[in-house]
C-alpha cells in the first residue's frame, strides 16, 4: 500500500513539484490518520488492560471467600461436639476455628493408642481462647507449626498470629526449650 515500490531510493523525476507535494500532502494526511486509528487502538488495550485487572481482582476475592466458606464448613465437621464443650469456647470465630483446622497437625492418631482423632485441636482451642481473655479484641490471623518434640504422638509447638482492633500484629509462641 505504498506509492513506491520497495526501493530504497524512488526515481521521483518524472514528477513535478505540484504533484510531489501532492503526493507529500496524501502521505502525510495518511500518516495522521493513522497516529489517530494507533492512539484509540491504544486507548482501547488500556481500557480492556484495566477491566481484565478488575475482574481478575474480583475472582480473586471470590475465590478466596469461596475458600473460606468451605474451610469453615471442615472446620464444623472437625471440631464436631467434643470440643465445642470447652469454657470459653463461645470466644472463637468461624474464621479463627477455621485457621485452626486448616493449619493444625491433623495426622490420625488413634493407630497408635491416642483416643482422640486431633491430638492436637483441643490444646490450641484452649491457647487461643486464654488469649482472648486477657486479650477480647485480638483475632487469630495465622497459625503455623514452630517445632516439636520427637514423642508419638508428637508435641507440636505452634506459632500464633493475633491482630488487634488496630491492625497490629502480634506473634506468639514456637519451639519452647525447657530447662531441666
């Protein structure tokens, strides 16, 4: 779509000045044209660019609550009546039960003579809920393991994140040495 063949220099000789500046005026009026197609092509891509990143924000968050819903769903079927029968127990959130749940050891270990399934849940329960008396407005955020003793079952040490009404974060517990 070019006036000129693919030569690097065109034989313009033949023409005169009124219709190379012709030619030149054609040119560059197409040469406007289509800096103006470039600029709205590019205004469009930023639009759909800035609608893909909405929406893939949205799924995001939707993802995330879908997760969260079903992980407070296991966190019911897991906790079940023994444990919901502790003082206190009232204190815990959906959200922080569920934190327990997902992220305690959640190894079986009635094989090994334990009478409990979670060796594990009813201590954490009982952590978290004496920090929430000392402490009403913390939130458990994160629970994660810090260590454990080498017994069967074994003696986990957990690390627990809180979040106060602030936004302040507070971390506690790991491995625990005690002296002999």
């Amino acid at each position: 779509m070019s006036f000129f063949c693919e030569e690097s220099n065109p034989d313009l000789s033949g023409k005169t000045n009124e219709e190379l500046v012709s030619i030149q005026n054609e040119l560059n009026e197409k040469k406007q044209n289509i800096g103006q197609e470039r600029i709205k092509v590019n205004k469009t891509l930023r639009l759909y660019d800035i609608q893909l990143k909405d929406i893939e924000k949205d799924l995001k968050i939707i993802v995330n609550e879908i997760k969260r819903r079903k992980d407070i769903e296991e966190a019911k079927n897991i906790i079940g009546t023994d444990i919901s029968s502790i003082e206190g127990f009232e204190l815990l959130s959906e959200d922080e039960l569920s934190v327990i749940t997902t992220n305690m050891d959640r190894t079986d270990y009635r094989k090994h003579g334990v009478p409990i399934r979670f060796y594990d849940l009813e201590r954490i329960c009982k952590e978290v809920i004496n920090i929430k008396k000392k402490y009403p407005k913390w939130t458990l955020t994160s629970l994660a393991r810090g260590g454990q003793y080498d017994t069967l079952p074994p003696h986990t040490f957990y690390r627990y994140e809180y979040k106060d009404e602030y936004g302040c974060h507070f971390n506690l517990g790991g491995i625990q040495i005690l002296s002999s």
